[in-house]
C-alpha cells in the first residue's frame, strides 16, 4: 500500500482523522479468531467508514477474504459534502483526486467496494488495486443507502469517527448486529454505552490503552509524544493510549478470571503504598469501599466496591457483577440503594475529597 498522503479536510473534524494500523487490526482479529476459527466464516462484513483505497481494514479482510472463509465484504466511504461548490474542495486525507459530484455539483459521492464469494470466486484479488465504485449518495453511515448494507452485514467492523462514536454504536445496536470497533476509554461512562456493558451485551475487546499501538495521522498533525513516529512507509504514528476495542464478539479473554489478593494480604502486601496506607475507605456517600486499583480488588470482600473504569479490560462476567457507576445519573436500583447522601449523587467522596468516576461492583 502507497504512502498515505493529503491533507485535513478543513469541514472534518481533526480527531476523527485517526487511521488504524495494519498490525493492530490483524492481533485484534486474531483473538477472535484463537477462540472460535469460524467467528468469520459465512459472514457478510460492512466496514462502513473505510475507504477502498487506503483503508487498512479493507486492506486485511480483502486479503484475508478465503481463509477467514467470508461470504461478502462490503467497504464504504463517506465524501464530506461540500455545498459551496465555489469553495475550493480539499481532500480528505487520503484522497489524490477530487471526488465525483452529481449532476448540479452539489453533493459528493461515497466509495464502495464488494467482495463477494459468489462473483468472486475467481480466486485472485489483488490488494494493491481494489476495484471500487462510487455510491448513489455521500456514504454517510446514517443515509438509506448505507442503512441498507447494514441490514444486508452480519458484523460490523470499523474505527468510526470520534465525533460520531454514539451515534454509531446506536445505529449497530438498533439493527442488532454483531461488531468489533474502534472507541476512546472515556466511551465507557457514556449513558449510551455503560449501560449496554453492565449488562453484558457489549464489551471490551482484547486490550486497551498501549494494546493499540498507535494511529496514522494526517501530514500537518503534530507528531507528539514520545512514542511518535514516522513507519517504513513514509506514514505519521501517534501512540495513544486512550482507544480501546468495544465488541459483542466473544474472546476467550473476558473468561479468564483475575487473580487476586485477600484484603489482608493486599493491606500488608500491596505494591500500592495508598493501599498499605489507606487501606480500603468507605466512601462517605455510597455504602461501597474505594478500591483505587484494579489489582488490588479484595479477593474475599463480598460488599460494593467502586473500582477504575479500566478494572473493565479484566473484568469476567463469571468472577464480578457490575451494579454501576458513581455517576449522578445513574439510577439503578443497585446503586440508589447505597447512596448514602441525596445531595451528593456525583463521584465518590472519601473525607470529602472527590475521587475519580469508579465503576460499582460485587464479588459473584
Ligand atoms: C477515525 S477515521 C478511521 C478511518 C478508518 N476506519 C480507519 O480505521 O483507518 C473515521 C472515518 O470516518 C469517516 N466518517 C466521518 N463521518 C462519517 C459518516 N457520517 N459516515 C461514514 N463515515 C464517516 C471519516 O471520513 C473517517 O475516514
């Protein structure tokens, strides 16, 4: 695959121009696929935010399209519109050319690309040049057109715009379907969201934080960090480490339970000096103790603990139950039951002082 060259659309959002690697798809895929080898097989796909021609998604289950034993693959893209056609039209990212636009110069045209086993089953494929069309509208993921491929995909695969993140997840859930994608770690506390991991419709994928090793960003982002960089390839890397995989595909990752400590070893034992210290707090308006690192979870404590929102890349359904999270908003009968104080519905308070959002669980 070329250099990835271009420019920031100026009417896209910035943080939505964050594009995954090659390597993070394929060792996430592959964790699904060490559980259950078919996870693919007979499948349609939609990656719905993934241009033909430079996406790595499109790239890795294209070539991968036989083995993984796929039905269809289905690639779309979205063309920002532009309606001041006056306005000189910047490419997007990745784009070289200018996009197609109908007939009163108006409106864009989205990318498609399909693979299917029954057309294709020719064999050869060659990923350097997917042949792909335009579609009839901008490929918007909300627009009819791409709505329809959606009802048509069995699972749906992407890194979606940032901005975009719950509007997306809506538009998975409302249509049922199965999907492995691409979120910020603060994604978790979303209303749209924690509620959907709670009760165990959704998950995390395999890791998060430093598990994506970082993003390809656009010429004229600034390369921070110290672990930004430049690939083989000529492409810009930021590392992140503050995205995370969300899917309700099962991994056998999510069964393994977490090896803990009892209370007392962890208050003579800890690493964390806080826990040596502090031992474990109540909190002064929710009847739960503050556990403030996932390893130091009391193995045989069997009240509420509030626990870092991170304790969910470990978390086994079979080991702990979530009850909520120390949110204002959250309602469930659960956490309503432990408030100790109507007026301080927020975030944990231990002798007064706010700790960070925890996630409320109990021991199965
Ligand atoms: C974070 S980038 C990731 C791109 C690609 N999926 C990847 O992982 O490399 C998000 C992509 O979503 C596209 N996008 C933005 N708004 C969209 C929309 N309403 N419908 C579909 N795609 C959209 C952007 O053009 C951008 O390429």
């Amino acid at each position: 695959m070329p250099k990835i060259e271009g420019m920031i659309n100026a009417k896209s959002n910035k943080n939505d121009e964050f594009y995954t690697q090659y390597e993070d798809i394929q060792k996430e895929v592959n964790a699904y696929l060490e559980y259950n080898p078919d996870v693919f097989k007979g499948k349609t796909i939609l990656l719905p935010c993934d241009d033909p021609e430079w996406s790595n998604f499109t790239k890795f289950f294209a070539q991968n399209f036989e083995r993984f034993g796929l039905k269809k693959l289905i690639s779309t893209s979205y063309a920002y519109e532009s309606k001041k056609i006056s306005e000189p039209y910047q490419l997007t990212f990745f784009e070289t050319e200018s996009p197609k636009y109908d007939e009163n110069k108006t409106k864009s045209h989205g990318k498609i690309f399909i693979l299917d086993k029954d057309i294709n089953n020719s064999g050869k494929i060659d990923i350097e040049d997917l042949q792909w069309d335009y579609l009839d509208g901008d490929g918007d993921f909300k627009s009819e057109e791409v709505k329809k491929l959606r009802d048509e995909a069995d699972i749906i695969i992407t890194n979606p715009p940032f901005s975009l993140f719950r509007e997306f997840l809506k538009w998975i859930m409302e249509a049922k379907k199965q999907f492995l994608i691409i979120g910020n770690i603060n994604c978790i506390t979303y209303k749209e969201v924690f509620p959907l991991i709670k009760e165990n419709d959704i998950w995390l994928g395999n890791g998060m934080g430093r598990w994506i090793s970082g993003f390809i960003v656009p010429e004229g982002y600034e390369l921070y960090g110290s672990e930004a960089r430049i690939d083989e390839n000529g492409n810009r890397i930021v590392a992140t480490n503050n995205c995370l995989w969300l899917t309700n595909l099962e991994h056998g990752r999510r069964h393994q339970p977490l090896q803990l400590m009892t209370m007392e070893d962890n208050i003579k034992y800890s690493k964390h000096k806080q826990i040596r210290e502090e031992k474990y707090p109540k909190y002064d308006n929710y009847d739960a103790i503050d556990v403030p690192y996932t390893d130091a979870i009391p193995s045989d404590y069997e009240g509420i603990m509030g626990v870092p929102i991170t304790f969910l890349d470990k978390y086994n359904p079979e080991q702990f139950e979530i009850l909520g999270h120390t949110y204002s908003g959250d309602t469930n009968e659960a956490v309503e039951k432990i408030r100790l104080d109507p007026q301080k519905r927020n975030r944990g308070l231990v002798n007064g002082k706010q700790k960070y959002d925890r996630i409320l669980i109990i021991k199965k």
